[in-house]
C-alpha cells in the first residue's frame, strides 16, 4: 500500500509540474502576439519564469500576513 502512495504522490507532481509549464507555453504564445518584436536584434528574447522562485515568494509572503494576522489578535 506504501508504495502505490508513492506512486501516485510522483504522478501527481509530474502531472503539476507537466500542467504549469503547459500554461507558461500557452501564455508566452499569447504574449508574442501583444510583444512588439525589437528592430535592432535578430532574436527575440525568451520569456523565462522561474517557477520555483515564484512559487517561493508567493510562500514567504503568505508566512509574513500570517504573522502579521497572528501579531494583530495578540
């Protein structure tokens, strides 16, 4: 039973993972649209976000207004 959790623990997370960057395809496909491509260079510049980062500055910042919530009731 152990190891079917595992598995699908590892199946989920490689489907997250496949889904996000998915929508990052999609959303840099919309965006080319709207970008103006620059005249001077040959090469437009790829859009790159890091995922682990954003998602580490969306955690930290949800910790800092639960400490503050929890600073405010005291």
């Amino acid at each position: 039973m152990d190891r079917k959790k595992k598995i699908a623990a590892i199946t989920a997370v490689a489907n997250y993972i496949k889904s996000e960057q998915e929508a990052i395809a999609f959303s840099q496909s919309r965006i080319s649209h709207f970008v103006p491509e620059i005249k001077e260079t040959k090469e437009q510049s790829p859009l790159v976000m890091n995922l682990w980062g954003i998602s580490g500055r969306q955690q930290q910042m949800q910790m800092r207004s639960m400490m503050q919530i929890k600073a405010l009731h005291r």
